[in-house]
C-alpha cells in the first residue's frame, strides 16, 4: 500500500472548516469473475449508478441553465445551446494544444482552484455533481479572475465520453471519491472496469492517473482495477513529481489535523 505524506497544511481559500464523519463502516469488494465483469459493463450501457441519473431522459437537458451561460460552466448535451457561447469556447479551448488536467469530484475546489491559478499555460476541467458546490466554484473562478478552468455538473461518466477527445488528458485527479459504502451503493462507485477503460482512453501516453483516499481497501480495489488494465503501468510514487506543489483539499486537510492516513497512486499510461 503506497502512502504519501502530506504536504504542510495551506490555507482554504474562503471557506469555514467542514466537519467530516470520524466513523466508517466496512468497505467490501472482492476481484471480479467474468460475470461481475459482464454485469459491470450492461450496467454501465444501461447508465446505472449515474449520480443525479441519466441526462438523455431528464427534461431540459439540451439547455444550460441560466446561472451558467456564458461562464466557464458546460454540460454534454447543451453544448450547442446558442444562448451562450459557452459550447463554442469550449470546444476551442479542446482543440489548442494546451495540456489538460481533469479533476473528477472536485467538492469544494481549493485543489483545482489551486492548480488552475499555479499553472495558468494549462487547460484544467473540473466535475462535480452537486450543483450548489459548482456554482460556488463559478463564483470563486470569477472573484480571482481564473481565465484556464471550466466547470460541469454532469457526471463525469456521461460527460468525458462525449465532451473530451481520446489522448486529450495529460493528468486525471481523482481524489478521496465517496466510498458509498453500503451494499445497495456499490454501483455508484466511481471506479469500475468501464470506468477504468474510459480513462485510460482519454489519457495520452505517459499521462497520469493521480488517486487518493484515506480508505485503505478503496485504495486497494483501484489498484487492483488499474495495474490489471493492459494501458496503465503499475503504480509509481515516482509520479509525485509530476504533480509537485498543491493546496490540500478539504478532506485531506481534515485527514492531517486527525492523523489519519492518506494513500496515494500514481498510475501512468502506457
């Protein structure tokens, strides 16, 4: 099990400190047969396990909300709604040769917020699901003048595979997912064969898929997941380089002040 250490606490950029739950409950998984592989793939066609569920069957799904247009904020399905130019500067921006960074879960957004101002020659993308923490993000962007980051609320499941071209990722952030641990859940965990494949195909080569968690058996089913996926090379702490510097996210700043463990993967594209 690879560990990272923590870097020294910085600052969150404008919000109160979050209370986490201390508690946990058992977080089960097991390697898969055939039929768990199987089933893992109808499911995905099938869109289940989508957060806020699938967006071809909710009404108004072609259309952007008013409090995105003309921000950097897209969804898959509205990026031709010509209320705003938010679909055209999107697609403008995929298409420059700028290096992208993905962020899925992005939650409160002191890390993408971070890395967006520390690197302003990349493109970054950031997904989350609730709307109220996006729309936040939106303000946020504005008030310190973030000219490199876009936003979306879609899952990020149903949204890569239409939005960003394959090998366009330099890195995915994937950090401290919601485990959904119980049983009736399991399907609403990020990490799955399908979901791993996505990654791998919108990854350049060399581009690296950069995982953390404070469960350790999270830690252990996506590593599992990935090394035995024939695109990625084993994990390698050696890919902390790539990230360098950062601003902790909130759950990680909480996991330091209760010295509780964080572990980290590095897994890079073939």
């Amino acid at each position: 099990m690879s560990m990272q250490e923590s870097p020294p606490a910085q600052p969150i950029f404008d919000y109160e400190a979050s209370v986490f739950s201390a508690g946990r409950m058992d977080f089960a998984w097991e390697e898969l047969s055939e039929e768990d592989r199987r089933q893992a793939y109808a499911d995905w066609e099938a869109g289940k396990g989508l957060i806020g569920g699938n967006p071809h069957v909710r009404p108004g799904s072609a259309y952007l909300p008013e409090w995105g247009l003309n921000l950097p904020f897209f969804r898959a399905l509205a990026l031709d709604d010509l209320r705003g130019d938010n679909g055209a500067r999107l697609r403008a921006e995929l298409a420059s040769d700028r290096a992208l960074e993905v962020e899925i879960g992005f939650g409160r957004g002191d890390f993408l917020l971070d890395r967006a101002r520390r690197h302003p020659e990349k493109l970054l993308i950031g997904y989350e699901t609730k709307t109220k923490a996006t729309r936040l993000m939106l303000q946020r962007v504005e008030r310190y003048q973030v000219n490199n980051l876009w936003l979306s609320n879609d899952d990020a499941r149903f949204n890569i595979p239409i939005v960003l071209p394959d090998q366009r990722v330099s890195l995915f952030h994937i950090l401290f997912p919601d485990p959904w641990w119980k049983s009736q859940h399991r399907i609403k965990r990020l990490f799955s064969p399908p979901f791993v494949d996505l990654l791998a195909a919108k990854l350049r080569p060399g581009g690296i898929l950069y995982f953390k968690s404070d469960v350790q058996e999270y830690g252990e089913m996506v590593r599992y997941l990935v090394e035995q996926h024939p695109a990625f090379l084993p994990h390698d702490p050696a890919g902390s380089d790539e990230i360098g510097d950062f601003a902790l996210t909130h759950r990680e700043a909480w996991c330091l002040k209760h010295n509780r463990p964080v572990y980290a993967f590095y897994f890079r594209r073939r």
